[in-house]
C-alpha cells in the first residue's frame, strides 16, 4: 500500500470544525482512502472511507482532491470525546483490510 | 454479538516464557490480524490470515507463531518472549476482500510486558 503523511499532532476548540489533513502523493487508482481513529486504551475504529469523491456519515465527513493526491477528514463539531488519534491509511481495493499499514497518525486534542 | 474478544487483557512474562495470546470474533469474519503497538506509535501487522488454515506475515513476524484451526480463533504464540516484544496486542478481524472489506474490527487489546 501507498504511504501517507499525517501532521504528528493538532489542537481544537470542543464544539468547533477540525480538519485533519492526510497527503498521499503516491496514491495508485485502485486505493481508497480510510480513516480511522484511536480513543485512548482503545483498538482502533473504523470512521470512513472514500474513493474519489467526498462522502458524509454520522461521525464525518471526508473531502478528496481532484488529484487524490490528498485529503481532508472533517469533524464538523468536535466534542472531548473526539480527542483520539488519527489515522489516514490507503488500501488498495484488491487487498483486503486486514494487511492495513497504520501510520503513527495525529493526535487530536480537544480543549473545552 | 460480541465482537472481537482478546484475552488476557494484561500478562507479564519473564524473559525467555512462552504463551499465546487468544483472539476470537463471532461475525464470521474470513480475515483476521494481529498487530502490535509500542509506546507512542501506530500499530505494526505482525500476522495475518485470510481463512482457516491460510496464514502469512506481516512487517514483524519474527518470535511470533499463528495457526488458523477455525474462522473464529486466531492465537498468537509468543515462542520466547524478549523484552523488546512489550508492546499492547492488538487482533483485529474483517469481511473478504473488495469494496465490502472496508471496515476492520479491533479487539480491545492485550498489555503485554515482559521483564
């Protein structure tokens, strides 16, 4: 799988938008776009996918460049309990989920 | 259902012990993963299997065993534990491959230490 590049860490205000942003310069055709985050004590879950256009669900939203070059997960209110590590990952569509390469991700931190 | 299950959720091993870290998930997954997770980092694929009886490695496989018996149960077997092998255990499980293996399911985890 292709890698990622995610900012070591980000800082929000509780109740404010976050965008998190993923860069995957190398992204093939055939690779979606996976987010997903790490609550403290916690196994990661899963929160999106995506692969050429932007998508919505209950817990956020996902933009792709036109390119798919980069992307932008989007927490539109972020609570506390949003503060969790993020992790951007591509996989390609061929392979299944469970050979996913996780990246150290970003470290979201809420502050109320 | 229950999910996936991990047990034990702590184990402190001296050097040199065996042991297997027991993973079980209940929805039928073909695909099932073991990671691990140091201190401060993302999760490493130590050993996967995309059904019983079919397992390959990950990106760290050495000092760990895996055996696929059953779709349910995937164990991983510590041969002789070394100190640089604490870390927190993570096994993880998902659907076959294709638009519909998006979403992998992770257990709660095993904290590993080994002195």
């Amino acid at each position: 799988d292709a890698k990622t590049t995610q900012p070591n860490s980000m800082e929000s205000n509780e109740e404010e938008p976050v965008h998190l942003p993923c860069n995957h310069s190398t992204i093939s055709g055939t690779d979606y776009i996976h987010w997903y985050r790490q609550l403290p004590s916690q196994g990661p879950e899963y929160v999106i996918h995506g692969l050429t256009s932007n998508v919505n669900n209950r817990m956020a939203s996902l933009a792709i460049a036109e390119d798919r070059k980069s992307s932008t997960l989007i927490l539109h209110r972020a609570t506390l309990r949003d503060a969790a590590v993020y992790y951007c990952i591509l996989r390609d569509v061929r392979t299944n989920a469970g050979k996913s390469t996780f990246g150290d991700g970003t470290t979201l931190t809420v502050k109320p | 259902n229950a999910g996936v299950t991990q047990t034990p959720k702590f184990q402190v091993l001296k050097t040199g012990q065996s042991m297997t870290l027991q993973c079980a998930q209940d929805m039928n997954h073909e695909y099932m993963s073991w990671y691990r997770q140091d201190p401060g980092m993302g999760l490493r694929l130590i050993h996967y299997s995309v059904g019983a009886g079919i397992t390959d490695q990950g990106e760290v496989p050495n000092g760990y065993n895996v055996s696929r018996s059953t779709t349910e149960d995937f164990p991983l077997r510590l041969l002789s534990a070394a100190p640089s092998q604490t870390s927190v255990y993570f096994c993880a499980s998902s659907y076959g491959r294709g638009i519909f293996s998006y979403e992998q399911y992770f257990g709660p985890g095993t904290r590993l230490t080994v002195t």
